[in-house]
C-alpha cells in the first residue's frame, strides 16, 4: 500500500499558494500485485510424471513450459479540472469547487459515471467578488484499477543427434481478456465529465515456431 505524497508546481491550480498542490502521488497506485513465473512441467521419463508409458508418444508430452507475468494495481489519483483558462492567469490545469466526496462506492461506479459529477462545481468567476481559483485538491479522484495476466505456453523438443532444438510458442497477451478501462474524462467543462470512453487492449495471441541449431 503506498501513502506517497508529493508536490508538483507544474500548472497549479493557483500559482500563489503551491503547498495547496500536496497531494498522492498521481503516477503510483495505490496497491499493486506483481508475479512472475517460470513453470517447467515435471514430464519425463526421469521426471516426477514417467512417460515411459507413452511409448513413441513421450516426445509429444516432454518439454513443456509455462511462463507468464501478472500485474494486478488499483486505480491511480487523479484531478478533476477545467479545460482551457477560464480565470486568465496564463496558466492550465485550473481545478473546480469541490463540494462532496466525489469518489463513488465500487457498487456504484459505471463507465458512464464512475465518480460523483455532481461534488465538482464550477467556481462563480463574476460578481462583486470573484473566486478565481476552485478548491478542489490535486489528486482526489481515483481511476479504474487493471488487471493484467500475460501467459506463454512453450514446447522444447530436440529433433536431431546434434542437438538441434525445434520450439513451439504460444503467448497470450491479457490471457483471461479483462476489461481494462481507461481514465473517465476529468474535465468539468466537457459534457463527457465523468464517462469513460475507452479500454486497453483485449485479448492478444500469438505463435511463433523457432528452429535451432
């Protein structure tokens, strides 16, 4: 679990108070699951599983291996802003009012709304008194999180006196084809705020044949 807090005085929401820019680290998530394996299966005729059994067919179940990497992360924080300059201070990434929580239960999130649109609201630049600077914090919202298995499922077999290798490779790219969805739209402004519109690659597959000698 990481509780990294950092600055960024990169387009401040307002220039003349930057300790208001502390906030999560936004590049990080907040848990991460990593696991990579090699898995050689023990077939063989002087394995753990005999094929001697198999006869001519031995060859068919030696030399097999699974390898894979598996990322699982939470989502990363995120800041609802405005697009463009609206207070004119020649500086972007101004941010809203922030009148609720924002972040939604898990129960309750939809790519069509994934956090409270409702908690961020536009602040009142006219007036006897303008607020030219919202008050919502850097980092409050959360993005989907991403689960990720990449698998590969090898063969080794030796086809010649020599030595001489032939290797069979299949590789499966997000294995069990998890919807990964990307960042909703942050920007108050846009009538898209708070819609995911997108995913990250489904399913990859791919065999390859590699011959050595």
């Amino acid at each position: 679990i990481s509780d990294a807090y950092s600055w960024t005085f990169a387009n401040p929401n307002n220039p003349r108070d930057l300790p208001a820019e502390r906030s999560l680290y936004g590049f990080t998530p907040t848990k991460s699951f990593n696991m990579n394996y090699i898995v050689d299966l023990p077939l063989g005729k002087d394995k753990l599983l005999s094929t001697r059994w198999a006869g001519k067919f031995a060859r068919l179940l030696e030399g097999w291996r699974i390898s894979g990497i598996t990322n699982i992360m939470s989502g990363t924080p995120f800041s609802p802003e405005i697009f463009g300059d609206p207070n004119n201070d020649g500086v972007w990434g101004d941010r809203p009012n922030r009148v609720g929580p924002g972040n939604l239960p898990e129960s309750e999130r939809s790519i069509d709304k994934w956090f409270e649109t409702a908690d961020f609201v536009m602040p009142d630049y006219g007036g006897p008194d303008p607020q030219w600077f919202g008050n919502s914090g850097r980092n409050v919202l959360l993005s989907p999180g991403s689960t990720q298995w990449d698998i590969s499922v090898l063969k080794t077999t030796q086809v010649t006196r020599s030595g001489s290798l032939l290797e069979f490779r299949v590789q499966f790219f997000n294995a069990f084809n998890h919807v990964n969805f990307m960042r909703p739209d942050n920007f108050i402004n846009s009538n898209t705020f708070g819609v995911i519109s997108g995913a990250r690659d489904a399913r990859e597959i791919e065999v390859a044949l590699k011959y050595s000698f």
